[in-house]
C-alpha cells in the first residue's frame, strides 16, 4: 500500500512577509535620507563659520603686520571669502595701558545676519 500522496507546502514569501519586509526597508531609506540631509546642512554651516573665522583671523593679521594703529570705535566693512557673503564688524577699545588697544572682530553672515565668528586681539604702539 501506498501513503497517501503530500502535497509540499509551496516555497516562497506570503503576503504579509513581503509588505513588512518592504515597510522596514522604507523606514531605513527615509533615516538614511534624513541623516544625509542633516549632514548636507552641517557641512554647509562649518564651511561658512570656517571662512567667517578665517576673515576675522585677517583683519587681525593686518593690524599687526602693519602696525596698524585703530581708532577707538565701531565700524563695519564687507569681509566676503569664497564666494561667501559675510560683513565684519570691528570695535576698538581704549585700554588702561596707552599702548594697547583691545579689537574684537565679529563677522555675521549677510544673508541673515547671524554672528559666525568672534575674534579678539590687542594692537600695541611700538613707536
């Protein structure tokens, strides 16, 4: 006598299988484009501060290779880099000592005017 014939359960992926299985690789697709976006943002900004503290490190630079005396005040002059729009902002103090000036430079983004960078230096008389 023969069993009775078994008919093999087909191989393969139900339904339900198929639609978990793309809903979590949808879920991992949207965190890796949300995760790339966020880091397309990031680098964008630390580009703008890197260039912002570079022209603020250049103003200084100036006044000390020159011997640049400032006026005690406030000014404001364009100090673009890299086809970036940025505006520094340079305010000289008188010090306690005659021979010392304290300068801050702050450079802000022109677009919106958010501060980007902020350096302070001193400028000495040698003569």
């Amino acid at each position: 006598m023969h069993a009775p014939a078994r008919h093999p359960r087909a191989a393969g992926f139900t339904l339900i299988e198929v639609l978990v299985a793309l809903t979590i690789v949808a879920v991992a697709l949207v965190s890796a484009l949300k995760a790339t976006g966020s880091l397309a943002l990031g680098s964008g900004e630390l580009r703008a501060r890197t260039l912002a503290q570079w022209s603020a490190e250049n103003r200084l630079a100036q006044i000390r290779v020159v011997e640049e005396w400032p006026a005690v005040g406030k000014r404001t002059f364009d100090c673009g880099q890299a086809e970036v729009a940025l505006t520094c902002q340079e305010e000289v103090f008188a010090t306690p000592n005659p021979q010392f000036r304290r300068i801050e430079v702050a450079v802000h983004a022109t677009a919106d005017g958010h501060r980007l960078a902020r350096l302070v230096g001193f400028a000495t008389r040698t003569r």
